[in-house]
C-alpha cells in the first residue's frame, strides 16, 4: 500500500473517531461533566505510559523529556499546551452532555479559520484574498447567530481558540508525537487528580463497580488512538489534504446532534452554518491552488 493512500486512511481515521466522539461521552453521561473530565486525564495518562512501555521507548522517551527539561520555551509551549487542550477537553464534554452538539459541531468547523488568524498574529503568515474573503464570512456567520438568536456562540468560538492555540503550541515543542501526548496528560495528571479528590469529598464521584464505569476506563484509548492515527496519517499526506479531511469530524458531530440527539437546526444555524461552509470551501480552495503551485515548481525545477 502506497504512503499516500496509508495517509488517508490514518488521518481519516482519526477524524472519523473524534467524529464519534460524542456518542462515547454520552454513554458516561451518569457522571458529570467533570468527572468525566477527570477521568479522560487519568486513563489517557495511564494508556500512553503502557503503550510507551509496550513498545520499549521507555529509556528514549526518559531521555528526550529530561532534554526538553533543558529547553525551556519548548517546555512552557508544552505546558501551556496541555492546560489548553484540557479546557478544551472539557468545554467539548460538557457541551455534548449539556445539549450543546451544534455549537460543539460549529466549534471544530471556525477551528481553521481561528488557526489562520492565530498565524496572522503569531507566524506572521499572511493572507491572500481568498483567505480573507474566507475569514469575514466567518465572522458574518458568528455575528447572525449572534443578532438572530441574541446568543453569542460562546462555546464554539472557545472551542475554536482553544484548539488553534493548542496547534500553535505545539509548533514551538520539538519532541515525538506519542511522547509530547503523554507529557500533556502527565502534566494535567495532578489537577486530574485533585479533581476526582475534591469530588470525592463532595459525594459526587460516581465511579465505582458499575457499567458506566466500565465505559469510562477506555477514555484514555478514546482520546489517545486518534491523536496517534492522526500523527501517522499527516507525516504521509500534504497539509492540504488533511485541511479537508478533517471536516469529516465537525460534520459527523453535526449529524449526531441533529439526527441522533434530537437537538433543532433551526433557519439562523442554517445561515450561520452556510456562511462558515463557504468560507471553509474558499479557504480549502486557497489551499489546494497552492499545493498545486509548489508541485507544478518542484517539476520544472531541473535536477
């Protein structure tokens, strides 16, 4: 099997898992938002240490990590990071058990065009016009639904940042993809911790001998499987091609919310949602007249 098809099939993969996702965490929906939260730190930090074991990167992962101690930009990115995708983790989790599949759904689809913005401002990337006709249709969507419905999409839009800044991040930490994922979850591993404690205490940690339980110990595969399709998937594929596979995702969980969850779409989501499609195809348009440029130059330049 070719490298490029093997790509495909990793990454779309992966977005087809996370595109599941919210069908998971209603199944734990016995427990709260929070613990669920919990518990997804705790059992992914548990699986990467045995998956790291299993396949015996013990001493190199030991090694790499002391060295990243000596990198301290690289190791604030990472930290940062892992607080980042943490909240992240959370607000998806509670939107999803809270009726909020929509709004989780437009979250993933402005999460690109977040991740443009945050070039902008931080790579001093650059815009072409397609890019820029691609971001005010955005904006046009979030402030309809804004002035129609008088809500600001709030969790979207944090869902959005949140994991545009996690991409960021990691652009500055040089490490192996399995080790950076469980370097985030051991970082977060003490709150992770202190949660499950402090909920204890109050009574409300539901975990215990019982199927919902039983679910939740596999939110550490859950959550770790995808990250790891996806590394492997987008080591053999252009960026381009991984810039449309992954609305395979938002557009899974807007299904789910619709048809699966009961939840309205009503004429407002309609127009929010058509006015970030659009932008979504213009900006994946840009994309792809670029790769196709680099490639047309890579053949005409001589040997």
């Amino acid at each position: 099997m070719q490298d490029n098809t093997k790509g495909i099939l990793y990454a779309g993969s992966a977005y087809l898992l996370w595109g599941l996702l919210p069908t998971y965490w209603r199944s734990v929906d016995a427990f709260n938002p929070y613990e669920i939260l919990f518990h997804r730190v705790l059992w992914s930090a548990f699986f990467m240490v045995i998956l790291i074991v299993v396949l015996k990167k013990k001493s190199s992962f030991v090694t790499d990590t002391k060295a990243l101690f000596n990198r301290k930009k690289e190791l604030s990115a990472l930290i940062l990071a892992s607080i980042v995708i943490m909240v992240n983790w959370g607000i998806f989790i509670w939107a999803i058990n809270n009726h909020h599949v929509l709004q989780a759904s437009l979250g993933y689809y402005i999460n690109p065009l977040m991740s443009i913005a945050l070039g902008f401002i931080f790579m001093k990337e650059r815009f072409n016009g397609l890019e820029i006709i691609a971001i005010i249709l955005a904006a046009i969507g979030v402030l309809f639904m804004t002035v129609s419905s008088g809500t600001f999409p709030l969790i979207s839009i944090v869902l959005a940042a949140s994991f545009a800044l996690y991409g960021l991040m990691k652009k500055y930490v040089n490490i192996d993809a399995i080790y950076s994922i469980a370097l985030e979850t051991i970082i977060t591993l003490p709150l992770a911790l202190l949660g499950i404690g402090y909920l204890s205490q109050q009574g409300e940690n539901h975990f215990g001998i019982n199927q919902t339980s039983f679910l939740i110990l596999f939110a550490g595969v859950a959550t770790a499987v995808p990250l790891i399709m996806f590394t492997a998937g987008a080591r053999r594929i252009p960026l381009s091609l991984i810039g449309f596979l992954q609305y395979i995702s938002p557009t899974l969980i807007l299904l789910q919310g619709v048809f699966l969850f009961g939840e309205d779409f009503t004429m407002t989501d309609f127009i929010t949602f058509f006015c970030i499609w659009a932008g979504l195809i213009l900006y994946s348009y840009s994309k792809y007249i670029q790769y196709k440029k680099i490639i047309r130059k890579k053949m005409l330049k001589p040997n």
